[in-house]
C-alpha cells in the first residue's frame, strides 16, 4: 500500500515527509528520565525538526542526554497549562525561527511526555502516512453516548494536524 510504501522509505532517509515536532515536557525533579530519551529517539526517526519545551527548570546537563535528538529548546517553568503552554511556545519558536521552512512542512505533531513510547512509532506512521484526514490522534476520547451525546475528540498527549490546518487562522488563535 502507499502510505507503507512512504513511510518504509522515509525510515530508509529518503525524505517523503516534512514533520516538525512539538515536545512538551514536564518533571517535577527538573530531569529528562530515560523515558523521554527513548520516546524523542522513536519521534526523532520521522520528524526533521524536535523542539522540546519544558514548563520545568531543567536541571544543568540534562539538555545533553537529547541534544542529538531536537533542533532547539525552551525550558523553564511558564506556569500555563504544561501541554497547551508548552505547545504555544514551540509552536511560536518554529513559526519564528523555521520561517522559510513553513511552507514545506507536512505536518506538526504535539506530543507530551505523559505517556510512555514502548516499542517503534514505525506502525503508526505506516498507517498514518498518506491517509486523507486533516488530523488524528494516538489516542480519542469516545464517551458513553449516554452522558454526551456521542461527542468524540482526541487527546492531547500525541497528535498531529495537517498543513492546511497549522496555517488557518483559527489555529494560530487557538495555540495563542
């Protein structure tokens, strides 16, 4: 299938996709733990750029363990929601300073570090590259009907949207 066929090449370097990465971090010993370093490994393989923001004041040092893996960072505490505030500052970092790259850009992905990467993104982004939707999720929030009428949306600990979407107006209102 193509979207295998994509994604089997883009790990083999050839570049089929341009994905930035927003990385929102956040620890209360103001580390980066061995999950994290694991997690932005697997992120690191399919996405060209990684800003990691982390609403926690990281420790001296501790920017070295991923060094190799992001293109920049933003640490310190910003005392706004720890996923949502990390997100509007990486994602005004990226609209700022990768400018002449924005128009190239497939998709942005937003990914937190409150869950665990336990094995290869590799499938996802099998499934997920070349498929006609606007944005999806790793995860969807699909209540009981009978409490809220069916609504259904995705959760904010791994998603990605597409270009037409990063670029509308609505979204930049919504991450600022």
């Amino acid at each position: 299938n193509r979207a295998f066929v994509k994604s089997a090449l883009s790990r083999l370097g050839f570049n089929m996709h341009k994905r930035f990465a927003i990385f929102a971090h956040y620890d209360l010993l103001n580390q980066i733990d061995d999950y994290v370093v694991d997690y932005l490994t697997q992120l690191n393989k399919f996405c060209d750029k990684i800003v990691f923001v982390s609403d926690s004041n990281i420790k001296p040092g501790e920017l070295e363990k991923i060094s190799h893996l992001i293109s920049d960072s933003i640490c310190g505490k910003h005392g706004e929601s720890n996923d949502l505030g990390s997100y509007k500052r990486g994602f005004n970092l990226i609209l700022e300073k990768y400018k002449s790259e924005i128009s190239e850009i497939d998709q942005f992905l937003f990914v937190n570090d409150s869950g665990y990467c336990i094995g290869d993104l590799a499938p996802v982004f099998d499934t997920m590259t070349g498929a006609s939707v606007d944005a999806w999720a790793l995860c969807d929030h699909a209540p009981d009907p009978k409490l809220i009428e069916g609504n259904c949306y995705l959760q904010s600990n791994f998603f990605a949207v597409n270009q037409e979407i990063f670029k509308s107006k609505p979204f930049y209102q919504f991450m600022n």
